[in-house]
C-alpha cells in the first residue's frame, strides 16, 4: 500500500516533460491498486466513522488525482491547491 502511495507521489511530482503515456496508465493502476489495499486494511475503522476514513481526501487521491495528471501538470495543480489551505495563516 505504501509503495504504490509512493508511487503515485512520484508520479504527480514528476516534471512534465518527462510524461508519457505510460506514466497517465501507471497512475491509474497505482490509485487503483492503493484504493483495493486500503479498503482491504481499513475495511472496519475501529476509531473513526466511514466517512472520515473514506471521504473527500480519498476520493480525491483516487479519483481526482489519476484524472488531472492525464490532462496536464499535477505538480502546479497540487502547489496551488496548497497556496489555497494555507492561504489564511499569512
């Protein structure tokens, strides 16, 4: 699980002229892979509700991620979705 989370890290940072096709499918098997073994480890979170253990940060990391790295530079999309969290504490 932590590999194929890696992975997909890797991927997203990954400068853009160094994309290629294989990598857009690669992303999408490593989020798949990710979301398969995650559901399979936390299938009954003993501390938590579904819905924080599979919520918005989760669909987004499967879903969201693999679709925008096929349509242009995560890496731009992932700074300024950080420069928009930590907007307030300027």
């Amino acid at each position: 699980m932590v590999s194929s989370l890696t992975e997909m890290q890797r991927l997203a940072y990954q400068l853009e002229d160094k994309r290629c096709p294989r990598d857009v499918l690669r992303m999408h098997l490593k989020a798949l892979q990710f979301a398969v073994n995650f559901k399979d480890l936390f299938n009954e979170p003993v501390n938590t509700s579904l819905r924080k253990m599979f919520g918005a940060p989760f669909h987004s990391l499967i879903t969201h991620l693999p679709e925008q790295f096929r349509l242009g530079s995560t890496r731009s999309i992932i700074a300024e979705g950080a420069g928009r969290m930590f907007h307030t504490l300027k």
